[in-house]
C-alpha cells in the first residue's frame, strides 16, 4: 500500500515538473497499415471528413485532431510526431485531393498552413 502511494505520487510529480502534457499512446497508431490499405485509408479519411462512419480509435483521435493541427503537435509524442508527418507527406504526395479537402476542412482560413509546413520540416531539420 505504502510503495502504491509513493509511486503514484512519484507519477503526478513528476508531470508536474515537466509540465508537459502529452496525448494517449492510444493514438500512437501503425501508420504503415493504414497507408498500404486503401480499405483502411479511406475509412479514416471519411470519419475525419465527416463522410462516413468513425471506429473508435478514429472518432478519438477525430476528437483531438483540431488540437493538434492547432499547436503543430505540441502535445504529440515523438512516435506520434513521426506517424502525424508520414500520414501528411503521404497525402500529399500520393492523395493530393484528400489533402485539400482536409485542410478545407480543418484549416478553412489558410491559418495553420506555414505552420504545418515548419512542422513537417522540422524532422528533416533534425539530420
């Protein structure tokens, strides 16, 4: 009981000192299956384009998607930083018209767009 308590303290300090708050793993998602499904690809993008029905693990991450195009992935861990860059630079290479109905739709007022661009730099920055 005594180590239960101490190590759940150990936890909340410990975010509390980082301050940094970061999404589920629940999203961390394996975005090679998704691309190479078509089947899979398009149910995601129907659920996050409002044009079909949401699984669960899609209407979850559906919810936080405005938040994370908001803040360039702030709240994203590196693993989801890398899923969310290879699920962008795949639309835009390969499904172009998706990619614009998405930013119509998620960043209608061009607001975001720079700074998706920086975002999707940054990794290549970092080599």
């Amino acid at each position: 009981m005594r180590f239960t308590f101490v190590l759940l303290c150990s936890i909340m300090f410990s975010g509390l000192v980082s301050g940094k708050e970061y999404y589920s793993d629940t999203y961390d998602i394996d975005v090679d299956a998704i691309i190479n499904s078509d089947r899979l690809l398009n149910q995601y993008v129907n659920c996050f384009l409002d044009k079909g029905s949401c699984t669960a693990d899609g209407r979850s991450f559906k919810n936080i998607l405005p938040d994370m195009i908001l803040t360039s992935c702030e709240k994203c861990t590196e693993k989801q930083k890398y899923t969310a860059r290879k699920i962008i630079n795949y639309l835009k290479e390969h499904k172009s018209n998706i990619w614009t109905e998405f930013l119509e739709m998620y960043d209608p007022d061009k607001e975001r767009v720079a700074f998706l661009e920086q975002f999707l730099v940054e990794d290549q920055m970092k080599d």
